[in-house]
C-alpha cells in the first residue's frame, strides 16, 4: 500500500529548498520555536533588482516583520546567501536606526 500523497503540495517549486532554507534561517539567527519563518520566490520587474530574487520573511510575535532578501532563485539559494542577507538586514536596520 502506498502512503498519502497529498495533491494540493507544491510541485516543483522549491519545497524542499524552501525548508532547507527555513532550517539555515533558523539556526543563523538561533529563533524560537514560535517564530514563523517563511520562503518564497518572486519575480521582480524593478531596475536594478535580479530578475528572480528569494523572500525570507522572519514573524516575531508582536513585532515587524523582518525581511531578508537574496538576488537568486530558491533552489540556488546556500547557507552563505542566508548569512550574507542576514548581515545585510542587520545592517539596513543599523542604518535606518542612526537617521
């Protein structure tokens, strides 16, 4: 007998990029348990941003949304990438504290 398969799961899309991502996200910034961590791919038409760029969104309880972004598709995202966006945010957020 074959197990469940479950038909409205994503295909081809980067699922299990999308978790790996969320594992390296979550040891990085070393989150709780009741932090959601969400991936997603977009598409973005903006001059100077890459054609296909990866959201890492970070949902503290009652606290903004922290966004990391990497300039690659979701499959092509590495532990790196989640690394270097992260220092970017720090920095964004330093940056946006001292104006």
């Amino acid at each position: 007998m074959t197990g469940f398969v479950n038909p409205f799961a994503p295909k081809g899309r980067g699922g299990d990029s999308a978790t790996r991502i969320k594992d390296w996200v979550r040891k990085c910034l070393a989150l709780p348990v009741d932090v959601v961590v969400s991936v997603y791919q977009i598409s973005c038409r903006e001059v100077g941003c890459a054609d296909v760029e990866t959201i890492i969104g970070i949902l503290r309880p009652h606290e903004p949304v922290q966004i990391m972004r990497v300039p690659r598709p979701i499959v092509d995202v590495t532990e790196r990438d989640v690394e270097l966006a992260h220092q970017h945010a720090l920095e964004a957020q330093l940056s946006k504290s001292e104006a």
